[in-house]
C-alpha cells in the first residue's frame, strides 16, 4: 500500500499504466507538499521531468 495514502486520487496506483492521472508517482512528483517526492532537496517541481514520466506512464499497456 503507498505510505502516503491515495491522496484524493480515484482509484489510484503507484503505477496506473497508460494512465498518467492515477498514478501516485507521477502526483507525487508534482506535489510540494509533504507527500513530495522525492521528500528532501526539492523546493520546485521539475515540470520537464514530470512531463517526460507522465509521457511514460501514458505509453505504458502493462506494468513493465
């Protein structure tokens, strides 16, 4: 179970293939909250890196 809850997201998985809006890596990556990831040295969301792991997530059929 993720430690850090679904947080709000329907239906979430860490990893939701080919569904970028479930997955809880790609929210938390995109968070500046507490449930950030990663948790220490980030104080901005890397927008380009976000970008490139949401575009992953949505050209995923299968967990790999």
């Amino acid at each position: 179970a993720p430690r850090s809850g679904d947080l709000g997201i329907a239906d979430a998985r860490l990893l939701a293939p080919g569904d970028p809006q479930r997955s809880l890596i790609l929210a938390r990556m995109r968070s500046l909250s507490s449930t950030r990831m990663p948790e220490i040295g980030s104080a901005v969301v890397d927008e380009e890196g976000a970008a490139l792991v949401e575009a992953w997530i949505a050209s995923l059929s299968a967990c790999p």
